[in-house]
C-alpha cells in the first residue's frame, strides 16, 4: 500500500483527481470505479473542473458504483443514481450508456447482482476504483464479517452504518435503508489499482486498522494490504492513530520524480 497524507481534504482529493485524470487521458476508454458519500465529492469536483477548464474527455469512459441502497428509485434524493448525477455525471461528458449503478428496484435482486458482475467482466475489468471507507472499515458496503472473497450481492447495513448515513437523510434514522446492493470484496480486489480517501478524525481508527493492523473480515479495508496497487490518501486527522505516519510522509516527499504525480 502507498499511504499519501496531505494537510487538507482539498489537497489529498487534487492528486485522487491527478491519477484518475492521467488515467483517462493514456486510455481514454478506460473502466473506473466510483463511490458516493462525502468523502469523494472533492475529487469529483477537481475533475468536473479539468473537464471545463482542461478538456479531460470522459466521452469514452466506462463507469461502475459500487452500490445502491435497495428499495431506493433512482429518482430519489438520496439513492446513488441521484447522488451521482448531482455531484459528477451531469457536469462532465460522460455517456449515460456507459454508466452503471446497481439497480436498487430490481425484483430479482440475485439475478441484479449476477448481472452487474457480468457487466464488469464484459467490460474488461475495473482500471481504478475509488473508495471511501466506512469508520467500522467496511469498503463499498462490506460491512466487518464480509467474506473477502465475496461478489456482488444484497448486504444488510449494520446500526452504524445506518446512523453515519442518517445525515443524508435529515437525521432520520427510520428513513436510511436497510439492505444495499455492493459489489463485494472480491469484485474489489480484481481492479487493477484501488484508491481510498478517508478524511476526519472519525476515520482514524479504521485507517490504523486497515493499514497497519491484521487482514481481518472485521475490518474489511485491511485485505486491501493484499491488492498490488493499493494507494491511500488521506488528511492528517485520519493518519492520526498511524504508528508509521512520519515513514509514510518520508516516503511521499522522497518519492523520485519519475514516480510524482
Ligand atoms: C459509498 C460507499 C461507502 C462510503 C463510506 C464512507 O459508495 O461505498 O463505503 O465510501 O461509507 O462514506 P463517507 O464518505 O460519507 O464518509
């Protein structure tokens, strides 16, 4: 893993959008991954601002979410297709045919979730995916106790969860979902690179977990210690229970040239 910290949320999501802006330009079809919830909302506007101001051309791109909230129409407020479209797909060139998000209304949840594994695969794999990290560890909804080997499927969200995302929906606990669709752990871990943000002091525990501590199910970001190009970006409140977090900023500013982003 490759644990970048930065001073601000601003400056760690301006090279999350560098990495994902170099992708798209060397391979301008290219399949990325993407996530909702607070975490990713900067870097999406650092790309929204290298569309208007730099051409970045998504015209090409393919695009998977890791998940849905079941039960949720995509025309509600507060499901990941709204979510998407308020904060990325509607300012920048992307092609609603290429986007893809679970369908939260689908009857056939199984056959839902087979499908969107297909469409990954049939796709030719995820180039990058971004991710956020729920302060219980869990990545997508792979709540702790996930399978690390698991697929696409229907989760439960646990309390926490739950109660992290009331703030989406006015602070009403009965109105946040119960059941999401995610792509599971092992959808995860076949992308070819991985990027995970985690900003707040809320986030610091899962972090230390996830990077310094044992691969557990109970924390499921820790088998990301497995994945080859596995980069972490993070604030200095979320690196603050780091026990390595002064070798992570030695390495980050000795990085050779070559290698900057
Ligand atoms: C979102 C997702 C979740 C969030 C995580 C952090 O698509 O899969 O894993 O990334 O719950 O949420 P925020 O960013 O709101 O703290």
């Amino acid at each position: 893993m490759e644990i970048i910290i930065q001073p601000t949320p601003d400056a760690a999501s301006i090279i999350a959008a560098r990495i994902i802006a170099q992708l798209v330009r060397s391979k301008p079809d290219c399949v990325i991954g993407l996530a909702t919830g607070s975490t990713p909302i900067a870097t999406y506007n650092e790309l929204i601002r290298l569309h208007r101001e730099e051409g970045l051309d998504f015209s090409n791109v393919t695009t998977f979410n890791l998940d849905e909230y079941v039960g949720l129409p995509p025309e509600h407020p507060q499901s990941y297709h709204a979510f998407m479209q308020e904060h990325l797909f509607r300012h920048i060139n992307v092609s609603s045919k290429r986007i893809h998000i679970p369908n939260g209304m689908a009857k056939d949840v199984a056959g839902e979730c087979a499908r969107y594994e297909y469409a990954i695969r049939a796709a030719g794999g995820i180039d990058l995916q971004l991710l956020g990290i729920g302060s219980d560890g869990h990545i997508g909804f792979n709540e702790p106790t996930s399978s690390l080997a698991s697929r696409t499927r229907i989760k439960t969200l646990t309390e926490r969860t739950r109660e992290d995302n009331a703030r989406f929906f006015n602070g009403d606990l009965g109105q946040v979902p119960m059941h999401c669709i995610t792509m599971g752990v092992g959808t995860i871990m076949e992308c070819h690179q991985v990027l995970i943000l985690a900003f707040g002091a809320k986030k610091a525990q899962a972090i230390a977990e996830a990077v310094e501590g044992p691969i557990t199910a109970m924390n499921p970001a820790s088998i990301l210690q497995m994945h080859a190009v596995a980069k972490v970006l993070m604030d200095e409140p979320a690196a603050g229970s780091l026990r390595k977090r002064d070798y992570y900023r030695y390495v980050w500013e000795n990085k050779p040239t070559w290698q900057r982003v």
